[in-house]
C-alpha cells in the first residue's frame, strides 16, 4: 500500500512539472505572439505621423522593401509576420496611407488590408498652359504628367463632358481639393467634371447669365 502511494506520488510530481512546462511554453509563445502583434512598431521621429505610399499593382516584396527604405518600422520581420497571417499579401490596395508613431503590427496591417488611406491635398491656381497644369497635378497624385497631358487633349474623352480640348480650362476650376493619390488621369478628369457641376449652380448660372459672363 505504501508503494503504491509513493508510486502515484511521483506520477502525480511528474505530471505536475510536465503541466508547468507546457504552460510556460504557452505563456512564452503567447508573449511572443502578442509582442509581434500588439507591440508598436512604427516610429516616427520627430513627428506623430507619416505618409507612406502604395503605389499601384504593387507586389508585397516592394511594400516590404519600400517600408525597409522609410526607417518607419523597428522590425520588418514583425511586420511581415502579421502581414503574412491576416492575409495581407494578397489583398494588397494602393493608396497613402498616414503612419502614427507608436502603431503596432495589428493596427498597420488592418489598415493596409482594408485600403483604409488618407486623401491628400491638391492645390493649383494661376495655371497658364497644360503643361503647368500636369506638372502641378502630377506632383500631387499618383498619374503622371504625360497621362494628365493625354487626358486634357483626348477629344473623345472631354466630348462625352461637354467639352473639347480647347474649352477644358472652363471645366478646371483653381482651388484645394482633397483628393486621393493614386487617382488616375481619368479619374482626374472626372473629379473635375464633378466639381465643376457642383460649383455651377442654378443661380450661379443665373447670374453669369445676366451679367453676360
């Protein structure tokens, strides 16, 4: 009878030290886990934000390499880990996008994923020829100067507005607009178009009409 009792005594020790190194390890790899997802890894110095921008068709190496160039994140392996496991490389959306000091892994990937950018701002005025005009809009959003150059002079493109390349400059009204980067010259176009119907009211036009403007 006492052998059995000091017999079940040492199952029951060595159960308990195997259960104790199972939970360490758990609670190891669980502290890993959540420093890789829930630790900030993005840091800005200097500054409480930064932008960072996907440009479009994109492939997840050159997000990961263009996030080593910024000097953004304290560990790219972290990052891709988590970019890895939620699915990130292949649901990759162009865009900028506005990194805070102090994100972590979980946040930047959610945001990334779900395309969630921030617009920015375009701004043109006292503009003289198409040239300046691309040049200017180009430096803002992701089409470039040629694309914006072949937009403003496609007579297809502007009839189906109203107009022709001679009269778009009355479509294009100087002002701030917020706008997001990776529009196109196309959507350029359109966005213009919109704002230009917005801007002409009724009684805008009203009163241009009875100016004679």
């Amino acid at each position: 009878m006492h052998k059995r009792q000091k017999g079940s005594g040492k199952k029951l020790f060595r159960f308990l030290i195997f259960a104790t190194v199972i939970v360490a390890v758990g609670a190891y790899f669980l502290f890993k886990v959540q420093q890789k997802a829930l630790a900030p890894n993005v840091e800005i110095e200097g500054n409480n934000s930064a932008s960072f921008y996907v440009p479009t068709q994109a492939t997840y190496e050159e997000i990961t390499t263009l996030f080593s160039i910024s000097g953004h994140l304290k560990s790219i392996d972290n990052f891709k880990w988590m970019a890895e496991k939620k699915g990130y490389p292949k649901n990759i959306k162009p865009g900028h996008y506005l990194l805070r000091d102090g994100m972590n892994n979980n946040e930047l990937v959610n945001m990334l994923k779900g395309g969630l950018q921030t617009p920015v701002k375009l701004t043109f005025s006292n503009v003289r020829t198409k040239h300046d005009l691309a040049g200017k809009v180009a430096q803002s959003i992701e089409a470039d100067s040629i694309s914006l150059l072949s937009i403003l002079s496609d007579s297809i493109a502007l009839a189906e507005l109203g107009f022709t390349p001679a009269t778009v400059y009355a479509m294009i009204l100087p002002n701030t607009y917020e706008i997001w980067w990776n529009t196109d010259a196309e959507g350029f176009l359109k966005r213009m178009h919109h704002e230009y119907e917005k801007f002409w009211t009724e009684d805008r036009l009203k009163y241009a009409e009875s100016a004679g403007l």
